[in-house]
C-alpha cells in the first residue's frame, strides 16, 4: 500500500471531523441534498468528459494509485549491466534466453529488438514511440482526476448557489421566525461547498499526483532501459555503461553504492 496516501488521508479527513465537532455538532455538516449537487454533479461533468473506455479505468486507477508497483531504477540498472556482459561474453544472440524469461515486457521487447539485430537508430525510434505513447495514455489517465478536482468546487458552489436562492425565496421580512431562520439556511447553503473542497483536495488531486509520481518513476526505469540497450548495440563495455547509467539517478541515490562499498572496506 502507498503508505503516504494512506497517512495523508487519515490525517485530513481526522483534522477535518476534529476541527467538525469542535466547531459543533457533527450532524450540522451532514445535508444529503448537498451530497447529491457535489458527488453527482462532479461525477456526471467527469462522465460527459471522457468516453467510457476511459472511464472504465477509474477504479483501475484508484487502485493503482493506493496501491502503487515499485519501479527500483537500481535494478534495472544491474539488468542492463548484466546483459551487456552477457552480449560481450557470449555474443548478442545469447541475450534472447535472458530475453524470454524477462518479467518486465518493455525490457524483453528492448532485448529482443537487440537479438534481431536491428540498427541502433532503429531501435531508438521504436523504443521513443513505445515510450512517448505510454506517456500520453498515462496523461489522459492523469487528466480524469484533474478535471474531477476542478469541478468539484465548482459544483459546490453550485450547491451553495442553489441553497441562497431557495433560501432567499422563502424569506419573508415581515416574519420574525423567517428572518432568524436566516442563520441555519445559510450553513446549510454553504455545506455544498465544503463538500467539494474535500472531494477536491483530500480525494481527486492526491490520487492524480500519486499517479503523476508513479509515472516519472517508470519513465526514469524505462529511459534507463532504452540506454542500456543502446548502449548495448554499440558494445560499450560493461563498467561504462553502468556509469553512464547511474549518472541518470538523482544525486543521493548514486552516492548509495560508493556508501556500501566504503562501508564493506
């Protein structure tokens, strides 16, 4: 489980109840007519958006964003080495029974490309449009909960809207008891915009920037393997190309290996 969505979630949603009962009573935040304007009318704009076949991948993806795949560049990086050791001691044509038995199918169809022997511009382009279109496929997946976080406040506003003008209707000057209902109307008017605020920023926008972390984190995996690969075809040596691999890590991450090996001496 993503633990940090997790943790980031019981905090807001506790501070929010807190700081709900605090205030008052728990119940004075409960208007089901609200629910009804906020959830459904975000759920219907972000339906009218998309096609259903993207639609279909909502819960998909909530799912993927709670409980996230990890993608270690670090082991990608050992693959990568190890193959090319592998192409300059045995040759490339050795690299397709490794090939076959390679989980990651964007790491299998690199070294596959590699043991057709196809030229290195080659399989740069075809492995720059494998990359390019997943990154738009996981754009248009970000794009739902971006546009489910825009609309959600708006439709509590709606809400809001909607509540003020029925409010407003039913007020009557000349009555007393009308007038001092003016005060509980209004609460109720503005529950619709505290809905979508929560919808908006504890629900839609983490999913959608969870996923936004998950895709630059295969994308560093993948880029990794499309130089390795590369790398490979031009029959770099081993150790270089493990440098040149490493030198795509942040900072901190290539210092961890010189840390270990300087704690083993």
């Amino acid at each position: 489980m993503n633990i940090t969505w997790l943790i980031g979630f019981i905090i807001a949603i506790g501070m929010t109840v807190y700081g709900m009962m605090s205030g008052g009573e728990l119940e004075w935040f409960i208007d089901i007519p609200s629910v009804a304007i906020t959830v459904g009318g975000t759920i219907g704009a972000v339906i009218a958006n998309y096609p259903l076949s993207t639609l279909k991948k909502f819960g998909t993806l909530c799912k993927l964003a709670v409980f996230s795949p990890k993608y270690d560049p670090e082991k990608y990086i050992t693959d990568m080495v190890d193959y090319c050791k592998t192409a300059r001691q045995k040759g490339i044509l050795a690299l397709e029974e490794q090939a076959n038995a390679c989980p990651d199918p964007f790491m299998k169809a690199a070294l596959m490309l590699i043991v057709d022997a196809n030229d290195s511009e080659k399989v740069k382009g075809m492995l720059d449009d494998s990359i390019n279109f997943l990154c738009d496929r996981h754009e248009a997946n970000i794009a739902i909960f971006n546009r489910a976080a825009g609309v959600a406040p708006a439709f509590g506003m709606i809400g809001t809207l909607c509540g003020l003008i029925g409010m407003l209707k039913q007020m009557d000057p000349t009555d007393s008891n009308s007038a001092a209902s003016l005060g509980g109307a209004m609460a109720t008017a503005l529950v619709t915009t505290f809905y979508g605020c929560i919808l908006a920023h504890v629900i839609f926008t983490p999913i959608g920037n969870q996923l936004s972390y998950l895709h630059n984190s295969e994308m560093l995996c993948l880029q990794i393997v499309e130089e390795g690969t590369l790398a490979i075809i031009s029959g770099a040596n081993p150790r270089y190309v493990e440098e040149k691999l490493r030198m795509m890590l942040p900072m901190n991450t290539k210092e961890k290996p010189k840390a270990k090996a300087e704690a083993k001496s």
